[in-house]
C-alpha cells in the first residue's frame, strides 16, 4: 500500500511540474514568416493571399518562426493603433536570413502572429542585421504573449517578465 501511494504522489508530481513551468512560456504566440512562391508548386506546399486584389503564393512551410527568435523589441505602428514588432533572430537563422534575402529579391515575405496575417514586405535587399521586421498588425495582448517567449532586445533572459 505505501509502495503504491509513493508511486501515485511520484506520478501526481512528475505531471504537475510541467503544467506549472508551462504557465511561463508563451502559450498563445506564434509568430512565422512565409516566403512568397509561384502557384504552380505544389497546391498542397502554398497558400494563397490577396494583396491589393491581386493573388500572391507563399510557401506553407515557413522560413523563420518562433524558435528562430532570441528577444524582440515592440514600437507602436505608424497608424497609432496596433504595433509593430523586431525580432532579433539566432545566429545561425541570422545567417540563414541573410542568404535567403539575398536569393529572393523582389519577391515578398508574409508574417503571421497566432496564424493571422500581421503584414508582408518586399525583399528589396539583404538583411545582414539578423533582425526580421512586423510594422505593423500586432495586437496588445500578443505583446504580452512575447515578453512569455523572449526577453526585450538588451535586455537578460532572466530579467524578462
């Protein structure tokens, strides 16, 4: 009887930490770029999004998401309403960018925060920076979700709220 209570109060525990480290970490944010493609790829690869009523394709599988990101910075947008978002990527997805803005000028790059479509820019140079760019679309509450998944630009990791 103790052998099994132990077991069960060791299971009970075992489970509960991880529900309890989860609470830290953003549950509610994802953020992923899409890197405009040709429609005649794959229908199952692509998406279609209207851009000033024209059909653009961008590729399922995005370049840089989530994982990709080390700290970000949040400005408010241009139309004082939503915010914009800089995302300071790792070094190797730094990298990464850097070869993939090369390869794809004049072709766009869509972002998504949760799935939604935040904003698409036009490749027009490298980015040598390593800092990838939402100007605008980003709510309010997906800030705080953010500060949940990385620190501020300059700021510790441990100093994050």
């Amino acid at each position: 009887m103790h052998n099994a209570l132990l077991r069960l109060l060791t299971a009970v525990f075992l489970f509960a930490i991880p529900a309890w480290a989860g609470d830290k970490k953003a549950k509610n944010m994802a953020v992923s770029f899409h890197l405009e493609t040709e429609a005649a790829v794959n229908p199952k690869m692509v998406f279609e999004h209207a851009i000033g009523g024209k059909k653009h394709y961008f590729q399922k599988s995005p370049e840089f998401h989530t994982k990709d990101i080390v700290a970000f910075s949040p400005f408010l947008a241009d139309n004082q309403i939503d915010f914009g978002v800089v995302f300071q990527l790792r070094p190797a997805s730094a990298s990464r960018l850097e070869s993939i803005t090369a390869a794809n000028q004049g072709r766009l790059m869509l972002a998504t925060c949760n799935g939604r479509v935040v904003d698409v820019v036009l490749i027009d140079k490298p980015v040598k920076d390593g800092f990838l760019v939402i100007w605008n679309g980003v709510q309010d509450a997906e800030i705080k979700e953010c500060d949940k998944m990385a620190p501020r630009i300059g700021k510790d990791k441990d100093k994050k709220k």
